[in-house]
C-alpha cells in the first residue's frame, strides 16, 4: 500500500478524532492516569482492551492528550487487506506528517497479520498503546512475542459514577447531600435510567437501535469472523441464550443437552464470548480447584443494555438485574469473585477474595423488607461467614439503608446508588 494513501487516511482519521473533541461530551474515566503514565516509561507496550465501542480508543487519546503522537486505526475498510509488509510504511506515514513521534497508538491492529512484530520493533524505540476487542489479544499473538513486555489494562463500559458525569450531574454534590430525600429520588431515577440503557456512551444518543448494532458487530466480528465458526446460527442463538439466562447458574452438560453439541465445543463457545468481553463467569468458591471446575457457574452480562435489547421481560426481576450490575462493578473495581453455595442450597451472591482470604461477603436483594426474604438472605450470610472465616458482611439493597446484628454478627445494609458510588452507610 502506498504511503501517500496510508497519509490520507492517518489525516482523515486525525480529522475525525478533533471533530469528536470538539463536539461530543467527553466523560473522563474512572482510572489512574498515574499508572498509564507509569507504564509508558518503560519499554513496554500499554494494551488497552475491552467491550467494543466502551471507549477504548477515546481513553487513549486522553492519556496522551498533551502530548504529540501517531494514531491508526486499523478498524478502517480502506485500511483491509494490509499486509505485514505495509506496516513499515505506516511508520513513514508518522515521520512525514509528525516528524520524530515519541508517541503512537495502534487502534485494533489485529485485523493485520504479522502485527504484533511490528508493534514489537516499535516499543524497542517507541512508546506504544495498543487498543484491542478481544482478550486473546494478550494471552495469543502479543503475548508470544513480547514475553512479558506488555501491560494490560481493561476497560469496561461506564459505570454508574461515570453515567452521572456524562449527565452533567455534580458528583460532590450528591456527597454532600446523600441523606437527603430529593437527592435519592433524583439517583434513583437515573440509575432506573442507567440499568435500561448500560454503560455504551452511543447509546446514550441514539437509543437501541445503535445497541442493537453494536450486539450484532459483536457477535458478527468478534466472535463468528475472528474464530471462523460455521455453526453461526448455533453460536448466535447460544449468545442470547446466555445473556437472556444473566445472573443464573448453568452447566456445560445442560448447554450441551440445549444446543445438541459436544461438550469441547460447548466449552469454546464459552470462551469466545468471555473472550470478546460480552459475558463475564463467575466460579463457585471452593479452596479444592477440582470443585471449581465441575460445579455450576454463574453468567454475568457485561452491559445490562445489551440485556434490555435481548432478555424478555427485562424488569420483571430487578433482583437479578442488581445481581449483574453489582457482578459488573466488582470486576470493574479489580476485584476476584466467586459465589457462595452450600450443601442445602443456601446461597452468597459474591464471595470477594484478597489474597488466601475472603475479604467481603455480599448479598443482593431487591426487597429487604419482606421478613422471610431478609431471614433466608441473612441465615444464608452468617453461614457462609462462619465457614468462610469473614465477618465483613454487606446486602445490597434497592432502597435499604441500616446497620444491624443478626445471629452475632454485624450486616451492613445499603442501598444500590450509594454502593456504586461509594458513599458510606449512615451509622
């Protein structure tokens, strides 16, 4: 490919991410911008993956925001069809349009073959961030041949906090007068609104129909072109299978007795959707491995819109829809977690293990206040606590706010809002 070409393209590209900046509402994220900087004075490559459309590539940008660099974006229909041989020329593309770069950014460069070379031969000279929709970015290609000279980082969709951002809402504020009843009557009608639309800024602006694009892009690129499937209609309808059975236990054998399929297959399938960050699974604690791997598991969807435009009867249990936003924040929050069950079918929603500890256990409830529902949540709790070892106990709640004993142990209580935003329970 010519460079004249690759020019025009890279300046059409620049053009594009300027009329962004100037006309969307850009929502800083959540994220330590200490570390990313950090990062990139050794010589190593930062990886940014995710979710497509989440924001990658925008967080790229604002990491280097006061600094000059060459950006590509492979994801570029003039841009397929490029060879390994190309690539040199994209670099001569930077030199002529920006001249000594520090700084570049390889926005999905795995449509390219033989990429990760390249981006290899550049981090030895170069500062490089690479921007990517699937896992296997790390753990396959780039991972063999930078043997550990890469840092990931990934980046989910937006959470609640980063919502009300981008809704112009006044995040000090709602700290200061988080006990005031305005206050909650006002969050509690945008996390309504955020549940209903997830964490895909687009989303916010054009409504399902956009969602509804993004899924199908997904699924279509991510999964079915990338893994070259030919049992499309299986592997789609096994998509929405799982993400429509969110926040519920599942077993290989029962997909594959589902779908008619072998277990091996049952199991890449799998694999290829956490793969693409579209579900995430959730393992039953046990301190035996072998546990882990045969007992039921628990699917988690990355983004409750996706939910909305795929599960029938969205609001018909908020319990669960709780249950995946807190799954979600928790992974968003960096932390490992399991749930609890025991022999009699008692169960702990999120187990949050530190280290060789369990540091939190945690509860989801949609209604608290019905006496035999909060009985089995806590009994369930106190269980799990005294076998696990863990007196930090926490249900999160819809709208409950207290902190009580229950059985010799203390259980905080907290509404869903102040959760996700972190503001402490009232004493």
């Amino acid at each position: 490919m010519k460079t004249e070409l690759i020019k025009r393209i890279i300046q059409d590209q620049e053009i594009e991410r300027k009329r962004i900046f100037e006309e969307e509402r850009i929502v800083e994220r959540d994220v330590d911008k200490n570390f990313f900087c950090e990062m990139l004075k050794h010589p190593n490559i930062l990886t940014i993956l995710g979710l497509r459309r989440c924001g990658k590539s925008v967080l790229s940008w604002l990491i280097l925001k006061d600094e000059r660099f060459g950006y590509v974006n492979f994801d570029d229909e003039r841009l397929y069809g490029l060879k390994a041989d190309d690539l040199n020329a994209i670099l001569k593309a930077f030199y002529e349009l920006y001249g000594d770069i520090e700084y570049i950014i390889l926005d999905e460069p795995q449509n390219v073959r033989g990429w990760e070379l390249f981006a290899n031969r550049l981090r030895r000279t170069k500062k490089v961030i690479i921007t990517g929709s699937n896992s296997k970015l790390l753990s396959g290609e780039l991972a063999t041949h930078l043997t550990g000279r890469h840092v990931d980082f990934i980046l989910y969709p937006f959470s609640f906090r980063e919502f009300l951002r981008y809704n112009g809402v006044n995040l000090k504020d709602i700290n200061r007068y988080a006990y005031a009843t305005s206050t909650e009557a006002r969050i509690s009608k945008l996390l309504l609104q955020y549940i209903e639309k997830g964490g895909l800024p687009e989303s916010y602006k054009f409504g399902k129909n956009i969602l509804r694009s993004i899924f199908s892009d997904i699924i279509k690129k991510d999964i079915l072109v990338r893994h070259e499937i030919k049992k499309v209609k299986i592997m789609e309808d096994m998509v929405k299978y799982m993400i429509s059975n969110f926040s519920k236990p599942f077993t290989y054998n029962k997909l594959r007795n589902v779908f008619g399929m072998k277990i091996d297959t049952v199991e890449n399938y799998i694999g290829y959707m956490e793969d693409a960050y579209l579900i995430e699974i959730i393992k039953k604690f046990s301190f035996k491995l072998k546990e882990q791997r045969i007992s039921p598991k628990k699917v988690y969807c990355i983004d409750t819109g996706f939910i909305n435009i795929v599960a029938f009867r969205f609001f018909e249990d908020y319990g669960r829809v709780m249950e995946n936003l807190v799954a979600i924040e928790l992974k968003r929050r960096g932390e490992e977690i399991y749930y609890w069950r025991d022999y009699s079918g008692r169960e702990v929603d999120f187990v949050v293990k530190e280290g060789v500890k369990v540091k939190e256990l945690i509860q989801v409830c949609y209604d608290i206040e019905d006496l035999s529902t909060k009985n089995r949540e806590l009994r369930a709790l106190i269980k799990a606590s005294k076998e696990l070892k863990c007196k930090n106990l926490k249900v999160i709640t819809w709208d409950y706010e207290a902190k009580e004993e229950f059985k010799n142990r203390k259980v905080e209580f907290q509404p869903l809002w102040k959760w996700l935003l972190q503001i402490k329970t009232r004493s």
